[in-house]
C-alpha cells in the first residue's frame, strides 16, 4: 500500500497566531502526572489541531508521531498500516514485524496486533507521543476494539492524544476513575475576551474597540472560526459597530461554514430540519452548533 506522507506531517500553525500558554501548561501538567491519554473534545472550529500543534512544538524530550486520520482510514488494514507507520517516524523498529506481516495480505487477529505493538514499544523504552488527529473519522468496531486494549495496557513511555469532534466508544469512565486521563474541551478552547482582542486586532489587523470585541465574544461565545469569519466579514464594513450588532448566524459566512463543516455531515432528516428558513431565523449559528452538539454529538 502507497502511504500519503502529508498525513504524517503536523499542521503549521498559521502565521499570527494567538499562543494560549494556559494550554500548554495544562498539556504540560497532564505529562508530568503521567497521564497517558490526552482527548481534545470540541465542535468543528475550535481550534483542537492548533492548540495541539503548538504545544508538541514546545516539546524537546518526546519524539511525536502525527497521523491525520480521514474518511477512508476507517478500514482495519488501512488504518494500522498508517498507524505502524506513524510510530516508524520515531524508530523504524516500532511495529516492524507486523508491518511484515499486513504487507503479504493478511491482517492479523486484533489480539495479535495488539500484543506486537505493545510489546515493540516496551522494547523501544523510550518516550512517544502519538497524535490522532480527527479521530471522529474512526468508527471500526475491530479497530476500536484493539484501541482499547492498546490504551488498558500503555505502555508507561507512551502518551496517546486524540483529537475529536465527538467522544469515541472507548473506556473513558475507567480512564478518568484512575487518573489517566486529562481531557480538553471546548470550554478550555474558547477564546476569553483578551485571547479574542489579541486574535481580531493584532492577528486578523483590525481596530475595533473594546465595547465591539465584548459584543463580537459574547455572540460568538468564544467559538474560534465564529471570530475569523466575523472578523472577514468586518473588513467590508465601513462603520464595524453598526455591523456587529447585527451580526447573527443567518450572515452568509456564518451560515456557509455551519452547512459546510456541521450541517453536512450530518443524517439527511437533521440536515432537512436545520435547513427549514424559520430555524435560522429564530436561532443564531452558535445556538444551531449547540443543538447539533447535544442531538448528534457532533465535536473539530
């Protein structure tokens, strides 16, 4: 199988972003209380990827392994082909003789899988950072199935982050009853009113002032992406006041996002009840991702 390279490489930040170190000392926390799993859980546009590539930039001690997971990795063979992969970047040796194996056709049982990775990265003894990046894309019961015994039975040099739209079918219970786990949600995410200043005015070059940044926060109640398309709709504004305050989620850059990255992927009878023209005009694009959030549970 022909392995797409980008799929290992970790997302650049963008060129101003906004540092969010309060972030970066909580994923720093959560490795210095060996928690070994880490679950980024939040709605499209909060901004998981950033947060988690900015934070593997600060790490000089812990060799990361990325892998951006997409619709067509949900498919065993597929998927632990990238997955050995993905821990090669770090050793070669890492998963070596089961990638010897899946190349003459088969897949292993999932137990055998499970085992040969465990054991490799016992042998490797030293520190790994695996990245998942969209991990919602995962929904194989056989692939989950070996994630689960993989992370009851992590090795203690191994950290597993997952970045999700939605929790997965994992024992996430169990991991947080014994302190295993540390998880990132998007209440962590959301821009304060200082992160949204930094990022509207230095980031994005605007000028509005503190009452405007307060209002353009409060509708957008921190969401990331909510802000970056206010903010490019303002450019076209010349009283951004008066535009503000009009702002709702029936605005045409709100909205186009919300079809495109929530209400898409959504099943087609949620899609024809969202998309009725009283729906948007009673409801913001906040409030919308809120509903799909608790009926779907959709999560970036």
């Amino acid at each position: 199988m022909n392995l797409l390279a980008t799929k290992f490489h970790r997302p650049s930040l963008p060129t101003r972003w906004v540092k969010r170190p309060q972030l970066t000392q909580l994923l720093d926390k959560a490795l210095e209380s060996n928690r070994q799993m880490t679950l980024v859980s939040a709605p499209a546009g909060f901004g998981k990827t950033s947060c988690i590539s900015e934070w593997v930039n600060t790490l000089d001690q812990w060799p990361v392994a990325w892998l951006s997971l997409d619709s067509s990795d949900d498919d065993p063979g597929r998927f632990f082909a990238y997955f050995i992969a993905a821990l090669q970047r770090v050793d070669a040796s890492l998963g070596q003789e089961l990638e010897g194996v899946m190349r003459s056709g088969q897949l292993p049982p999932g137990e055998m899988i499970c085992t040969a990775l465990i054991n490799d990265i016992l042998a490797f003894d030293r520190p790994v950072l695996l990245v998942l990046d969209d991990f919602h894309v995962i929904q194989d019961h056989s692939i989950l199935q070996v994630l689960e015994k993989l992370i009851a039975n992590l090795p203690p040099h191994l950290r597993l982050i997952l970045l999700t739209r939605e929790d997965p079918p994992l024992p996430l219970a169990q991991l947080r009853a014994n302190n295993r786990l540390t998880e990132i949600r998007a209440r962590d995410l959301r821009f304060t009113r200082h992160d949204a200043a930094r990022f509207l005015n230095d980031a994005m070059g605007l000028s509005l002032n503190p009452a405007d940044i307060a209002e353009l926060e409060d509708k957008t109640e921190g969401w990331i992406v909510g802000l970056q398309l206010a903010g490019l709709s303002i450019r076209d504004h010349s009283n951004p006041s008066s535009f503000i305050a009009t702002l709702s989620g029936s605005h045409r850059f709100i909205l186009g996002y919300l079809a495109e990255q929530v209400l898409g992927r959504q099943p087609q009878e949620i899609q024809r009840f969202y998309s009725k023209p009283r729906f948007w005009t009673d409801s913001t694009a906040i409030y919308a991702t809120r509903s799909l959030d608790v009926r779907t549970a959709v999560s970036n």
